[in-house]
C-alpha cells in the first residue's frame, strides 16, 4: 500500500493542555480501495493520543480494525504503543503505524 498516514502535528496533540484546556486525540483510518465504500472493506483504524499520568505525559497511538470507534473497541482488540512524549516522536509513530498497517493489509 502506498497510501501515506497522516500524523498531525506535534502542537496540535498537545492542545490547549498548557493553559488548562485538554489535548487533542487524532484518529484515522484506511480502506484498501478508498475509491469504494468501506462498507463490507478491511478497515484499518488507527489513534495518536496524549496521555498525562502523575504528571509525565506519554504520547500513544493504537491500531484496531472495523467499523466501531475506538471508545467502542475492547482492549483486546486494540494495539498500542508508546513513545517518548516530543515532537521528535512523531517520525518513529507514522513508522509503526505503517507497519502495522501494510502488515493489516498484507
């Protein structure tokens, strides 16, 4: 698959976290044939979230599949991973992302 992931930008994650507002979870998803409607299609869903615990933020992304959001989904089903909570992060995430999902779609 050729199909580039989007990954949003680093400042966008982080929201209005700093000045008391909350972050900003991004989710994507692809179709093997975008041209086509998803319906009866292998779904490849995917999230990058910020999650603050004790005070130290982690940057995550998990992978799952089918139509249910993420909020849906049961922790079995779903993949993640974590990574350093920095803009330098991102590079390393689109890459897992991707692997996961050309493997998703192999």
């Amino acid at each position: 698959m050729n199909r580039e992931l989007f990954i949003p930008l680093y400042e966008w994650l982080i929201g209005g976290s700093r000045i008391g507002g909350t972050y900003n979870p991004y989710y994507g998803s692809q179709t093997e044939h975008p041209e086509e409607a998803a319906w009866g299609q292998k779904i490849f869903n995917y999230t990058i979230y910020i999650e603050k615990i004790d005070d130290t933020e982690y940057l995550r992304a998990a992978v799952w599949s089918g139509l249910r959001a993420f909020s849906a989904v049961d922790e079995a089903e779903l993949t993640r991973k974590t990574f350093e909570c920095e803009a330098e992060s991102l590079p390393d995430v689109k890459a897992w992302l991707t692997e996961q999902r050309d493997a998703f779609f192999a």
